[in-house]
C-alpha cells in the first residue's frame, strides 16, 4: 500500500513541477507578447488621434 | 472618516506583527526550534487552515445549491410579457455573428415584444456587411444597427443601452448563442419589483477536446455552482456579460457600464447589488459560447478576468464596510475576493511548499495528501453539479458533452493540471495589477464551431 502511494505520489510530484514550470514560460511569453502589443496600441492610439484632429480642425475663416 | 478607517486597519496591523514577532521568540524559546522550522510550522499551520476553510466553502456552496434547487419555481405564467432590448456588442465578429443573430430572431417569445440592437465597435472585417443582410431580409423581429468608432465593449453596450425601448434589457456577447426559451425564462424574474438583474447560465459548445471539456468542467462546478449558491440570497456576484438581464431603472439609477474597468459585469452587478436589488441566477436562461482551444488564449482570457475583478473590487471596496448592506452581500463580496484571489494565491502557496518539501526532504506523500483531498472535493461538488445541470436541460442539441462517465478521469486532470495553470497565471495578474502595470484587451480567436448550433437545432 505505501508502495502504491509513493508512486502516486511521484506522479503527482512529476506533473506539478512540470506544470508550475510551464505557467512560468506561458506567463513570460504572455508578458513579452503583451508588450509587444501595448507598443502598437499606443502608436495606434496616436496616429488615430491625430486624425480625428485633423478632421475636426475649422478651416481658415471658419468660426470654431 | 476614510483616514480614520485607514490608520485604525494600520493600527490593528502593526499590533498583530508585533504580536506575530513575539509568539516567533516565544516558540523559539520554548520548544527550541530554528527559524526555518518554525517556518514551516506556520506554514503548515495557514495551510491547514485554508483548507478547512476552503471545505467550509464547499459544504455551504453544496448547501446552498441544493436548497436554491427545492426553491426554484418551473411553472411560470407567460402572460404581461415585458418589451425587452437585446443589446449586442460587435467587434470583429463575422464568423458567428450570422448564428447569432439567426439564433435571436427564432427566440421563443412574443416578436413583437423585443428588439435586437446592434453597435459595431469599429470593426474592420465583414461584420458591418452580415449585419446588413439581416436588415435588408423580411423579419418580423426589430433591428437596430448603429456603427462608432472602436471605443471598446462598455461604450458601445451604453451606446446601445441609449437607443433602446425596452422595460428588460438583455446584453449578450456577439460570440454568444442563446437558446430559444432563454429570453422567455430570464425575463420571468422581473415580475418581482426588486429582481434588478438576472444571470444567465454560460456553457460551452466547442467540448470536443479534452482541454475544452475541462473548460466546461470549470464553468459547470467551479462558475454556476456558485452562482447557484449565491443565488439562494439573491446575491449573485456577477452577471455574466454572455447573457444576462437588467431592468432598465435600476441600469438608469446605478448607472451604466464603466469602460475603466476590464470587468466591466463584475462592477456593474456590484453596483446593483449595492442599490438593494435583489440578482439572482436562472440556470434555464441559456447561452453557447466558444471556450478558447489553446492555452495561450485561455491564459490570455483568464488574466483579463482576474485583473477585471480585482479592478471591480476596488472601485467597490466600500463593500468591505458597507453598514447599510446585509451579511448576504458582504459574504458575496468577500467570496469573490476569495476565489479570484485568495484561494489561488494558497494553492500556488501549497503547491509551491510541498514540492519543496519533497524536493529536499523527501517527504512526497504531503503534496500527495494535499491533491487527493482537493480531488476528492472537486468530483463530490462535480457530481452534485453535473446532476443539477442535467435536470435543467431543457434542449438536447448540445455538441459532445461531457458525460458522466467521463467525469472521474476530467477531474484528475481539473486538479492536477488545469487548476494549477490557472491559478498560476490568476497569481500573475494579482500581482500585475497591485503593481498597476499596463494591460490590453486581447482577442481570442474563434474557430466558427458554434455555427453547428443552427444545424443540430434544426435536426
């Protein structure tokens, strides 16, 4: 019986450490890709801003 | 009065690490042990009780599902219907948005008495060109379609909140496939005048993958289960943004949805809450959706909704001393802390421990016991869960569902697995959002597989 529990037990050991290491690459990619992202959200952002300024900007004469 | 609440916290704060410090030497002194091994003793100790908690919980939740079982009404009377706005928030959605919107104009409900609305969000793909072919198609049924620049979900759930009629608003997900008896058992509710919001029941289609099945093994014990629970006190903690059901003052009183928060249904249903309306869950009030089908995605998904939620707990956190409010929801309150954060944080805390004790001292079967117990509680609360939910089912058009046979062997992996990377990714988001770093809003992608929905419905 203590045999059985030992070798479950090294089961459950083995796919815990392997689970908490892959969390651990899954997040750091999470992290990198997110990153990635905000870089072109923000320059997104801020081309679409310059747009809408242009857009709205009263023409010369034009009362604002 | 705030400082005041701040520096008593404080006060009661550094008196209990004084008093930490000084039962540390007195142990130390006493029983004649190192550091390190009354660190681990202590350890052992919050861990245990976090596990006696943690079967308090279960033992309530179980409680509590049960009786909200005996109290759930089947019979209704169909009659003084209530005029209901579907609100529907598109953003790059035309793989499903055809189902979806078929889905909702064969809904089992008066056609005069709804209406959908619809508000693209900015979309760039053909989602604008599908919705079109419903307008230009004979129908029964009122559409209303509104397009705006992308200024994400929130805004466009008030834009469309702002063009409604309806007494009953429903706000779906555009990626979300609703029954056909749905609207009629959601809106029953609001025959109580203190009913302010309804959650849906959220299941997933696409349970053809074992990672997919255990998606659904979480939204069936892990989500609604509790929901059941909470809904016993009509203190439901979120209403799901899928599918759920609001009356139309109280969006007017509380006000409507915040775009700064990520959980934008987690902040708004604890706002109602806050108001003294009654939200309950209708487990009948069914929607289909997409389970993401890689762990990047899930992940991706899951740390949106942790942060979400620790957002929405902020913005409400007068919650945590809000004398008018009655236990009920202060006890809501405190187990969504607890599940989104708490209980995460102890099992990464545990798993962490008992492998490092295994590691160096060899002592495996702890990390052994600490599994098998979980398990154990994870299938008792699955069986309960798995046998209410079939008793609800009012459909048979569902994909592969997870069967009963096959429910031991998920909840191994539930526990072993699944849970674990969960947790792990729920303890980063924490952690990231106490430190405020940035965040955006990812799309998952959708593989089109609820579109089988009106296939099997028509079979």
């Amino acid at each position: 019986m203590s045999e059985v529990i030992t070798i479950l037990s090294a089961i459950v050991l083995g796919v815990t450490l392997i689970t908490l290491i892959f969390s651990l690459i899954i997040y750091i990619l999470f992290r990198l890709r997110a990153n990635k992202k905000e870089v072109i959200n923000k320059e997104v952002k801020k081309e679409s801003e310059e747009e809408i300024f242009i857009r709205y900007q009263p023409k010369e004469g034009e009362e604002d | 009065m705030r400082e005041k609440k701040f520096f008593i916290t404080l006060f009661f704060l550094v008196i209990v690490i004084i008093g930490c410090f000084y039962l540390l030497s007195f142990i130390k002194e006493k029983i004649n042990l190192s550091y390190p091994h009354i660190f681990m003793l202590s350890l052992s100790v919050m861990l245990l009780t976090f596990f006696m908690l943690l079967l308090f919980r279960y033992l309530l939740i179980l409680i509590f599902s049960l009786l909200f079982h005996f109290r759930y009404q089947k019979e209704f009377s169909k009659d003084n219907l209530k005029k209901v706005s579907i609100l529907i928030p598109v953003y790059n959605e035309e793989k499903l948005l055809a189902t979806v919107i078929s889905a909702l104009l064969n809904l089992d409900y008066p056609k005069e008495k709804y209406e959908i609305i619809i508000v693209d969000d900015g979309s760039q793909d053909n989602s604008c060109e599908v919705v079109y072919q419903f307008l230009e198609k004979e129908r029964t049924v009122k559409i209303k379609f509104f397009r705006q620049e992308n200024q994400g979900k929130a805004k466009a759930l008030n834009r469309a909140f702002a063009e409604s009629e309806g007494e009953i608003i429903a706000c779906i997900d555009s990626d979300c496939v609703l029954t056909k008896d749905s609207l009629l058992f959601g809106v029953r509710h609001f025959q109580d005048e203190k009913v302010g919001a309804v959650a849906g029941n959220v299941k997933i289609w696409n349970q053809d993958k074992i990672f997919t099945k255990l998606q659904a093994l979480e939204y069936l014990e892990g989500l609604n289960f509790t929901r059941q629970a909470l809904s016993f006190f009509n203190k439901v903690n979120i209403v799901p943004g899928a599918i759920g059901f609001f009356r139309r003052e109280v969006l007017e009183e509380v006000g409507l949805y915040n775009g700064n928060v990520y959980a934008e249904d987690c902040d708004l249903t604890l706002r109602i809450l806050k108001a003294g309306y009654k939200v309950i869950y209708e487990p009948k009030a069914v929607a289909y959706t997409e389970a993401p089908e890689n762990i990047y995605c899930l992940l991706t998904q899951r740390y949106r909704w942790t942060r979400g939620i620790l957002q929405a707990v902020k913005k409400n956190h007068d919650l945590f001393y809000y004398h008018s409010s009655s236990f009920s929801l202060i006890l809501s309150y405190w187990l969504l802390i607890y599940e989104a954060f708490v209980w995460p944080t102890m099992n990464l805390v545990a798993h962490l421990f008992f492998t490092f004790l295994a590691l160096l001292y060899g002592f495996i079967p702890f990390l052994f016991i600490w599994w098998f117990s979980l398990t154990l509680l994870d299938f008792s609360s699955a069986c309960f869960a798995y046998t209410s939910d079939k008793k609800s089912e009012n459909h048979t058009y569902q994909n592969k569902k997870i069967t009963f046979f096959y429910l031991p062997f998920l909840v191994l992996l539930y526990r072993l697995y699944y849970l674990l990377l969960i947790d792990t990714i729920k303890v980063f988001a924490f952690l990231e959002e106490i430190l405020n770093l940035g965040m955006s809003w990812q799309r998952i992608k959708i593989t089109g597989k609820l579109n089988g929905y009106l296939i099997k419905e028509k079979a």
